[in-house]
C-alpha cells in the first residue's frame, strides 16, 4: 500500500479562499519523477471558500474537471450565459475543450468541495458542461459519480477514469469496488478509516500497486471519494491546468 499523507500536501490561499493542492502522483513516495499525476488524474483542489467568495470569469483548456461539493452551494455562471448553483445534491462536470470561461461564487455561505482535473484523452474536444442531480444518503453503497461514457455514468468524463463515493457510519467494513486494468486512489474526504491496521484521516489517500484492496474499517462516521484510473490511458497535456506535470 501507499500512502499519501495530509502533510505532504500544499497549501495556499487566504481566509476567503483555500485549498489544499493535491498531485496525486505523490502518492508514490517519489519526488525524482517527471510527472505528480496519477495518470490522467492530474491534480486535486480541496477547497474552503468562506461566504461571498468570487473565482472571477476564467478561461480552462483541454481540462476535464469535475467539481464535487462536500458542504454548501455554489453558483455557476459560464460562457454559454448558464448561471447554476452546485450543491452535494448537484454535481457538475466541465470539458473545457479548445476554450471554455466559468465564474464560480458563494453568495449563500461556505463551501467545502473537491476541484478534480482530468487530462483528456485528447486535445480540443468541443467544450461541454454537464450536471447530474444526486441523491445524498448512507445507503451502505458506493455511487457512481463519474466515468467514461461507455459505463453510462451520471456525467461522462472524456478518459478512462472513473469517479465513485461511499457515505457511511462507523463501525461499517466495505470494500472497494474493482475494474479491469484500474488503479485506485481511494481519498477521505471526511472522517477517519482503518487499513489493515493503518489509521488515514480527512484530507489523505491510498492506493496499491497490484490493485487488490483489503477490507476498510469506518472508524467514525466517514465519506470517501474513489478514483478508479487507467494509468496506461492516452492523454494529452495540453490543458492549462491538467497538463503541468510538476
């Protein structure tokens, strides 16, 4: 197993915007390597925006990012002239594609969310944004977030990285799902887990190299966030966020 530890992340912002800039690369232990991606999983944004924050109109390329909301309600507003609130019931992903311009704002209280960009597998796609409604419960089940679009996901993520969380109470044993030919990097998101004897807290992840996965423990109330990912996918490093390699 290999962990990624929440001191090994960086952090930068100010009190009415934060994150905590996660390369999910560096869950390998390995500082020397040309690329802090996870294959096409590029990087993590774990955000705190404080009430009556604005990200100002800003253009992505050849980004796919996936904006997932753990606590409070986003406002949306793009290039298209769309302005919609994002929410854990409200899920969005954005393909950037040759060029797309988003705002993103908190007039109606904080937000804890997680900013996930994807590399394509190819560059200048059409852009496109899609929403999905979601339905929030401990149903002792993982969901299916996101994924390529011949697993008929909820938003259709344009690579071979597939998005999945669990809600669940203490006490529950769960285990994580499996598909062929990908790796997982396995994100708390909120609480606290045990596996096999190693305790990880809010803000890490884990991930193994031969892709069998033992069983995790809820040591408390916890959600967690799944990315199952082709790292062998065709990719292309044209994004101007995805594409940094270190």
């Amino acid at each position: 197993m290999n962990i990624l530890r929440k001191e090994q992340v960086s952090q930068q912002g100010n009190q009415m915007f934060s994150i905590k800039l996660i390369r999910p690369g560096l869950i390998w232990q390995d500082i020397t390597l040309d690329d802090f991606a996870f294959g096409p999983l590029s990087r993590i944004d774990h955000a705190n925006l404080a009430e009556g924050a604005v990200v100002r109109m800003h253009e992505h390329v050849n980004d796919e990012i996936l904006s997932y909301i753990w606590k409070g309600n986003m406002l949306h507003e793009d290039s298209t002239g769309q302005k919609v609130m994002i929410s854990p019931a409200k899920h969005m992903m954005m393909g950037a594609g040759k060029s797309f311009f988003h705002e993103e704002s908190t007039p109606k209280g904080s937000v804890e969310m997680l900013q996930i960009f994807i590399r394509p597998k190819e560059k200048d796609f059409e852009p496109e944004v899609q929403f999905s409604n979601v339905e929030v419960n401990s149903n002792k089940d993982w969901n299916l977030v996101a994924g390529p679009e011949k697993i008929n996901p909820p938003l259709i993520i344009r690579q071979n990285v597939i998005v999945m969380d669990y809600h669940g109470k203490k006490n529950d044993v769960i285990e994580v799902p499996q598909y062929e030919g990908m790796t997982p990097w396995l994100y708390v998101m909120d609480g606290n887990i045990d596996v096999s004897d190693t305790v990880l807290e809010k803000g890490e992840a884990i991930t193994t190299k031969d892709n069998h996965f033992p069983e995790i423990k809820l040591l408390e109330d916890t959600s967690l966030v799944l990315f199952l990912v082709d790292l062998n996918a065709p990719m292309t490093l044209a994004g101007n966020f995805s594409g940094v390699t270190r």
